[in-house]
C-alpha cells in the first residue's frame, strides 16, 4: 500500500534566484504550513541564494558554478546554517528528483533547464513548468517521460496557465493525449502584450538598445525573456509549448495582441463561446494555480479592479514587425529537431544582442540563416535533440560574428 505522505510539501526551486525563482518563494512564504523548501539552485549568485537559504532552510542549495557553490558553502557554515551545496548539472538533476519533493518548480531560463525538467519527470513529480525552452526543444521526450513516469505536468507561463483553467475541467496536459477538437474546442487564442517596440516607428528598431528591450511595459521578467518579448520570439516559443501541453497544431493557435495583459490566453469553442482567464500581470497567480492546483489558495496578487482598467483591445499580430514569431510557426510545423535548432539560435542572437555585438533587427536574420544551414531529424532522442542545440549553437555563432565584422548579414 501506497504511504501517503503527511505535513507540508517538499519543494525545489530550479533557478531560485530568477524573476520566477523570487515570485514562486514569495508564494510559499505565504504558506508555510503548506510548503516547505527542500531545495533552492542558481547558476552563480551566491548573494542571493545565501539569502534566501537564510530565510528557507533548504537541505539542499545547488550552484551550476563550482567556485560559487564553494563560497556559498563557507558563508553558509560561517552562518551557522546546515544546508548541504553542491553543485554541476549531476546535483541540479539530484535535487529535482529527491524523494521528499513533490512539486519541481522548473524555472532555469534557457536550454540549460532541460535535463533537470527531465530529471523531475523521470522522478515522477508535479512539475511546474515555467521553463518553456525544456518544451521547445524536446516536446516528444518530456512529454512522453511526464506519461510513462506518472508525473504531473502544470503550466506556469501565464498564457498556458491561462488555457488550462479555460479548458474543461479534469483537462491534464499529462495524461495521454485527446484531440482538443473532441473537448468542443475550435482554437486556441494566444495573446500577446506586443512588448515595447509593438508602435515603435520600424525604422528605428535598428538601434534600439538593450535596455530598451528589456524595459517590458507590462511584466518584471528576466534579461532573456525580456528580450524574447521585444522581438516576440517569446510568442512564438509559447505557440510551440502549447502544441505541446495541449496536444494541438501550430495553425490551431492565434496569437492575439492584446496590450493591456488583463486577459491571459483564451479557448474558443464550437459553440460559439470563448472562455478566457484575465487577472493582473504578476506571475504569482499561475503560481500560486499550479501549486495548489485543483486548490486555490492565496497569492499576494491584488485582485482585479476593471474600472481601473476601464479598456482591453485586441489586435492582429504584424508579422513584419515581427519576423521572429513566422520564424518559430515555421519552426513549429516542421517539427523534429527544428524548434530545438530555433531556440539554439536564438539563444545564442539574443545574448550577442545583450552583449552588444549585434542589433536587435539582426537577431531574426542569425536564426532564419541558421535555419536554413541546418537539417531536422527527427528528434526523438535526448542525443539527437542535443547535437541539433550544438550545431546550431555553433552556426549561429558564426553569423553573429560576420555580422560583428561586416556591420551587416545582407
Ligand atoms: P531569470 O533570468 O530571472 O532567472 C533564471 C534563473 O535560472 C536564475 O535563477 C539563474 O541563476 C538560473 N540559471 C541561469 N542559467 C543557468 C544555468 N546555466 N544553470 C543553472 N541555472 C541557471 O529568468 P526568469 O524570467 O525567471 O525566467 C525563467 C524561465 O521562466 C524562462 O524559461 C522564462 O521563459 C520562463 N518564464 C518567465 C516568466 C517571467 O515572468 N519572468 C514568465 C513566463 C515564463
Ligand atoms: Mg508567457
């Protein structure tokens, strides 16, 4: 017989120092009867992490950074406190499919979230998935390894969070796939803030700065995301998370501009009615969903007011604007390893852009050229999925510095 385990949730926080790291321990702060910190990893801010394992405890503390993880260790033990560090991908992996956790919040940005998602879905746990780059890049893996491992899988990003309550009740992402079709379902409908530069004059989206870019008009988020917003990559990755949480086609997805980000995502369905999930932006209510999920529980968000908000509207996505959004429903219907090699590229564009190697208006040309320089294989295995990464890495690379060294891709 199963043993049901008593007292509060064990938790670990993948990427606990980020903008959903911070949001998700407020939740929990909030909760400590409910939850409890098992685990807490960080690439290399040690300040920060120290920090907070002052305030959680956890047993765990992991640094992807060897050096860092050993000057965590000695302001831990000078602190008194017993919290075990370690570091490298092996501990990250470790501490997601620990034994006293249920709930894996994966919330490392990039490529470099992938194995330890997929240490918490081979674990059998609930994953919180804010993540996206994990699904992008191995839909078929982790979502098969979420099945045949009994996990949970509940989305984290906004919009997926979103369609999820707007969808049946009893809807998992985790159990074996339905066509949305046969739940009555016509589309699903995306919406998108449009980021900073959605009025901008086009001419001047050549010198925009990073700054700039990541000055995101709506949502607090991390240097990456911000920028993914900007060029609208980040809509077009969410489109392919969500072919993969809802078992869909990219042509099946609208995106939505929806400026003021009072409605999170939308389901239209046959009938004619359109369900939608609204709240106001702060990261902390999907957070809060998914934990507690098929709960609700408090979250700190301020709840709603529409007389302040008085006004929403909608708008048709510019695809010139935004090239990078047809690059990904390219990308997307393709299927194999091309969101893997679409997300490698601009991985790779938009910390060149961060660093101020390339302008903003090059990162969609270094992931079309890369795109087009690679081959899609079919992508079922985590071998393949990683050399797609590594080749196209490596071709993106190259196009950021010819484009460095001439000034231009054309
Ligand atoms: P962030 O940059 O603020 O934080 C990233 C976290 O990952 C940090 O804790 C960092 O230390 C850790 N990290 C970075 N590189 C690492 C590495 N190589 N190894 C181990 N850890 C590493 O990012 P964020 O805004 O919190 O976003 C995190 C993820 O959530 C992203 O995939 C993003 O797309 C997604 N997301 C974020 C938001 C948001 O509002 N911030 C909304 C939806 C989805
Ligand atoms: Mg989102």
């Amino acid at each position: 017989m199963a043993v049901i385990p008593t007292g509060p949730i064990g938790v670990t926080v993948l990427g606990a120092t980020g903008s959903i790291g911070v949001s998700t321990l407020d939740v929990i702060a909030r909760h400590p009867e409910r939850y409890r910190v098992v685990a807490l990893t960080a690439n290399t801010q040690v300040d920060r992490l120290f920090e907070q394992c002052r305030a959680f405890a956890p047993e765990y503390a992991v640094l992807a950074d060897a050096t860092a993880a050993e000057q965590l260790q000695q302001r831990l033990r000078a602190a008194g406190l017993e919290t075990t560090v370690l570091s490298g991908v092996d501990s990250l992996e470790m501490v997601a499919a620990l034994e006293q956790t249920r709930q894996v919040m994966a919330a490392i940005v990039g490529a470099a979230g992938l194995r330890p998602t997929l240490a918490a879905a081979y674990a059998g746990k609930r994953i919180l998935l804010a993540n996206k780059e994990a699904l992008v890049m191995s839909g078929k893996i982790l979502m098969d390894a979420v099945r045949e491992n009994d996990a949970e899988l509940l989305p984290i990003d906004s919009e997926h969070n979103a369609i999820f309550q707007s969808l049946p009740g009893g809807y998992s992402c985790a159990q074996v796939p339905r066509e949305l079709q046969a739940l009555g379902v016509q589309k699903i409908l995306l919406t998108a803030s449009g980021g900073p530069f959605r009025t901008m004059d086009k001419a001047r989206l050549e010198s925009v700065t990073p700054e700039q870019a990541c000055a995101h008009p709506n949502w607090s988020m991390g240097q990456k995301i911000s920028v993914d917003s900007a060029t609208m990559m980040n809509k077009g990755l969410e489109v392919i998370e969500a072919c993969w949480l809802f078992n869909t086609k990219p042509e099946q997805i609208q995106v939505v501009i929806h400026p003021q980000s009072i409605v999170h995502s939308m389901v239209s369905y046959n009938d004619g009615s359109v369900l939608a999930q609204m709240g106001n932006p702060d990261m902390r209510t999907p957070i809060a969903h998914a934990m507690a999920w098929p709960e609700r529980m408090v979250s700190g968000v301020a709840a709603l007011n529409l007389f302040e908000v008085a006004q929403l509207d909608f708008e048709r996505p510019d695809m010139t604007r935004f090239p990078c959004l047809q690059l990904a429903y390219t990308a997307g219907e393709a299927g194999g390893t091309g969101p893997a090699i679409l997300n490698a590229a601009n991985e790779i564009a938009v910390q060149s852009f961060l660093d101020k190697k390339i302008r903003f208006t090059d990162i969609p040309n270094i992931i079309s050229r890369t795109m087009e320089q690679s081959t899609i294989e079919n992508g079922e295995t985590l071998g393949a999925v990683l050399a797609a990464d590594a080749a196209a890495r490596e071709m993106a690379t190259a196009w950021v510095l010819s484009t460095a060294a001439s000034g231009d891709l054309k």
